[in-house]
C-alpha cells in the first residue's frame, strides 16, 4: 500500500504558493499563523465548528478526501462553502476520480487528484453526469429528476 503525504504547500487560483499547516497547528496559534497567510489542511475527523469564526483570516482551505468511503469531507465543504460563506478557496486534496461530481457539488472550488490518477480523463468525472435526484450546494447545470 503506498503511503499518502498531505502537501505543504498549494499553488491557488491566482499561481501563489500558500504554506499548509495542519488543523491542530491552526488550533494552538491561529493568532501567529493567521498574520502569514497560511492555508489549512482538515481532516475528516477535524471539528470545523471551532474555526466558524475564524474563517476570514485562513487564506485556503484544503479538505482531505483520501479514504474513499468518508462523506464528511462533502459536509464540511457544504458547511463552509454555503452556510458560513467562506469566500476563499476550497480545495479537495488526495482526492478519487469517482469523488469529483460530488466534490464539486458540495462546494470544493478546485481539486487535486491522487498521484495514482495521473494522465487520467477527468472530463467524464466532473461533467460526466447530467441528471441528479437532490438538490445540492452547486448542482453544476445538472437537471433535478423526481
């Protein structure tokens, strides 16, 4: 089983690289690390509720979506995409391709396959579908069928 490494490091939306620290690292001196544009890696596992009121100060956000069957990466996307308005960057990291369309709908902003999924088509992952059976946060031009 090859061994997964989260990044220390994302290029965002404007080609800057942002330094990641862990949720923990955020928790114990978010007052330092807020001062120097940091991003923020979250676990599955991680308590988004205790930064809520932080979120103006973390430049990006990257959710870990490397155990295939753990949804809560999705509901923290949603959380932090629709409800508490986060307006930075929201990145799926070690993400499946079976994940994207779900990703996407849920929030994530921008994502970054694992390394096993180089060179693969990505296009039938993300625009693949056309028909959903519920409503979303981003339901991508997808027609709602009952």
């Amino acid at each position: 089983m090859v061994e997964i490494k989260n990044p220390t490091s994302l290029i965002n939306k404007d080609y800057e690289s942002i330094e990641l620290v862990s949720f923990s690292e955020w928790i114990e001196d978010s007052e330092r690390l807020s001062k120097l544009g940091v991003g923020l890696i979250i676990e599955p596992g991680d308590d988004i509720y205790l930064i809520q009121n932080q979120l103006d100060l973390i430049e990006l956000i990257a959710l870990d979506f490397r155990s295939f069957d753990d949804g809560r990466g999705y509901t923290q996307a949603y959380f932090l995409s629709k409800r508490w308005q986060y307006s930075g960057e929201i990145v799926g990291i070690n993400a499946h391709l079976d994940q994207l369309q779900f990703m996407i709908r849920s929030g994530i902003t921008s994502y970054q396959l694992l390394e096993s999924y180089k060179d693969a088509n990505e296009e039938d992952y993300s625009n693949g579908f056309s028909l959903c059976y519920q409503a979303a946060a981003n339901n991508n031009g997808l027609q709602l069928q009952y």
